[in-house]
C-alpha cells in the first residue's frame, strides 16, 4: 500500500519506518508486535506493512491462523487465502 500510494519502492520505505520506530516521540501500543511486524516487512519486499501487522498482531493474540482476499499476502506471509 505505501509503495503504490507513494511510488516509493520497497527498499526506501525500510529505513523510513525504522527512523519512525526509533523516535522517542512516537510511542507504540504494542512495540514489540510492531518490531516483529516491521521485521516481517523488511524480509518480504513483496509485503505491505499493514499486513504483516495484521500478522504479527494475530500471532500475538494466539491465533493460529489469519485469513485474506490479499492473493500476494497470503503467499508473502503465510496467510490463508479466501476464495
């Protein structure tokens, strides 16, 4: 989603976020989920960052499984794919 909205490619928005993360005015609900999320993304160039949010946070509450009609998602990060 940021690299279609934007146009800028994958390996730009990495170091942007990174920056984001590390500013002592933000301040994360769940850091930790985030970190793993932000992880996630950075691996997988053909990922959005919400998704693998949306990854991290499901792992987090103790979800096995996470489900999407996102067909590039659910091969990047393991998601289920709806039909």
């Amino acid at each position: 989603m940021l690299t279609r909205v934007y146009g800028v490619p994958h390996a730009r928005f990495v170091p942007i976020l990174l920056a984001l993360f590390n500013t002592r005015e933000l301040i994360f609900q769940d850091f930790e989920t985030v970190n793993a999320a932000f992880a996630l993304y950075a691996q997988n160039p053909k990922t959005d960052f919400a998704d693998a949010l949306i990854v991290e946070a499901a792992k987090h509450a103790g979800a096995t499984e996470t489900v999407t009609f996102d067909k590039q998602a659910a091969i990047a990060l393991g998601m289920t794919l709806l039909k």
